[in-house]
C-alpha cells in the first residue's frame, strides 16, 4: 500500500474534541496525518505531551522508544488500511500499550459506503466497513472495548501469549478470517 497520509484531512478529529478532558499527559497521536499541529495545539496544556506520529507523512514522526504513553489518539485510520497494514497497525498499537498498563487508546473510523467493500479512491484506499465490524476485530486484540458510535476506547491489551496479534481479523471483502 502507498500510504495513508493522502487520506488524512488537516483538521482537529471528533473524537480528540469529544475527549478532550481525557487527554492528558503523555499522548501518542498514531497515523496523525496533516492535521498533527492542529491536535497539538487544542489539547495544549500545562503537563501534556503530544508526540505525532505518521508512518506515510511527508515528517515521518517516530515513535519515541520510551513508548510510555497515557493516551493514543488513533483517528480515522483502520478505516483506510488494506488486510496487511490493518494487522500491522493493530499489532503496533497493542505493542505500544504493552508499555504502560493504565494506556487508553482513542480510536475512531470512518465507514465510507458501509458496503465492507473495500476500494481504492481519489485520495487513497477505504475499507467500508461498518464500525460493528471493527468492533469484533478490537475484542480480538484488546480486553476492554467501549464503542460509542463510530469511536471506541480500548484498554487492556490481551497477552501477546495468549493472542497472537492479528489471529482475528476482518477482510476489506468483509470476510473474518481466524
């Protein structure tokens, strides 16, 4: 896959505005895209650290290896990974959390057509699916799942032991492999 960067908007994401009290500390913006200044600056406050992060962004943030975090906003990008890098990225962000027991991750995605087909568009590639579908995906790889709509706000990661990551997952042709 080329990228997801194509796909990002350059503006603040509902679910960073919807939680934006929850938002404290130490925070990983994970596929943050343009708008990574403008996130910067709304959730700017005394003791807050927000580090950017975007694997196909033109800055290519890294993730710092001291990957401690309190929060990962994680806005409208599952939605635009193929198979492969939907493993990957749910992969990295349970890696991530593994980091830090009390770590919540934001997580909010788009479901285009709703169809759960998935294809390629203007700006890059759109899964399509529906947000119960990527409700089932989570349950595989984190204990605790609240869905809200669209968003969700996963904690407690499953045992990398226990759940080998990427053992559930949901197809762009909406098919659940295990």
């Amino acid at each position: 896959m080329a990228g997801t960067y194509n796909t990002s908007l350059n503006q603040i994401p509902a679910i960073v505005k919807k939680y934006r009290d929850e938002l404290t500390g130490s925070i990983l913006n994970y596929g943050c895209g343009r708008g990574w200044r403008k996130v910067e600056h709304y959730l700017f406050q005394a003791g807050t650290h927000i580090f950017p992060y975007d694997k196909y962004g033109d800055h290519y943030l890294r993730i710092p290896k001291v990957g401690n975090f309190d929060s990962i906003i994680c806005a409208n990008v599952l939605n635009v990974c193929d198979d492969d890098l939907l493993k990957e990225t749910l992969a990295n962000l349970q890696d991530i959390m593994s980091f830090n027991m009390h770590c919540t991750l934001y997580l909010s995605v788009y479901e285009g057509d709703r169809t759960g087909k998935g294809r390629v568009t203007k700006k890059g590639y759109q899964r399509n699916q529906k947000a119960a579908e990527y409700e089932t995906l989570l349950n595989s790889y984190f204990r605790s799942v609240e869905r809200k709509g669209r968003n969700f706000i996963c904690s407690d990661i499953h045992d990398f032991a226990c759940n080998e990551p990427n053992d559930i997952y949901t197809t762009a042709q909406g098919e659940i492999h295990k």
